[in-house]
C-alpha cells in the first residue's frame, strides 16, 4: 500500500511560477524512480518529467526549459518529488499527478494548476 501527499497547486497568471511537491509513504523500503503526468480537460493524460533513484531527468519537449524536477532521498523525506514550474502558460492547465515505479506505477490523488490572468 502506498500514500501520497501532493501540494502546491493553484492559480497563477500567465509567466507565473509554482512548486508541485508530492511525498510517497507506506510499504516503500528503497528508492525508487518518481515523476510528474497531467491530464487537462477533455484530453489524455501526458507524460510532464520523470526522475530516476539516480537523479537522471527527462522531460517532456513542451515543458523543457521551464519546468523542472528534483527529489529529496533523505531519511526524513525518502521518496519526495518535486515540480519547479516557470513561465507558467495557459495551457499548462491541468490536474498534475505524481507517481512511483515499484515494478508498477502507483498514482497520487491529483493537484489542479491553473494558469489564467
């Protein structure tokens, strides 16, 4: 069993910036590989930013340059990730959804961003 706790979400303007964090719990015993996908309305969900137990990232073309992830393995936040969002664009609007890799994926509840002036 594994729980989440995301945060972060909101509103912003157009250019703004937002920080998404989300912290797995439960039956984890390592760290594992986390990351970000988002789902806007009326449309699929999307990969955003993924990020290794290394620390090697990857993300999606539409998000590179302003977005980025980062995680904290330390004992006391083993398994947290986070969401730097800059220069934030309307269609940036979405539920973002933060996940884990334990052989397969596990989901966190969802935080809406929504960028409109």
């Amino acid at each position: 069993q594994v729980q989440f706790v995301e945060s972060g979400g909101g509103l912003v303007q157009p250019g703004g910036s937002l920080r998404l964090s989300c912290a797995a719990s439960g039956r984890i015993f390592r760290i594992y590989d986390m990351g970000w996908h988002r789902q806007a309305p009326g449309k699929q969900r999307e990969f955003v930013a993924t990020i290794t137990a290394g620390g090697n990232t990857n993300y999606a073309d539409s998000v590179k340059g302003r977005f980025t992830i980062s995680r904290d393995n330390g004992d006391n936040a083993k398994n947290t990730v986070y969401l730097q969002m800059n220069s934030l664009k309307p269609e940036d609007t979405a539920v973002y959804y933060c996940y884990i890799l334990i052989r397969s994926a596990y989901w966190g509840q969802g935080t809406q961003v929504t960028v409109s002036s």
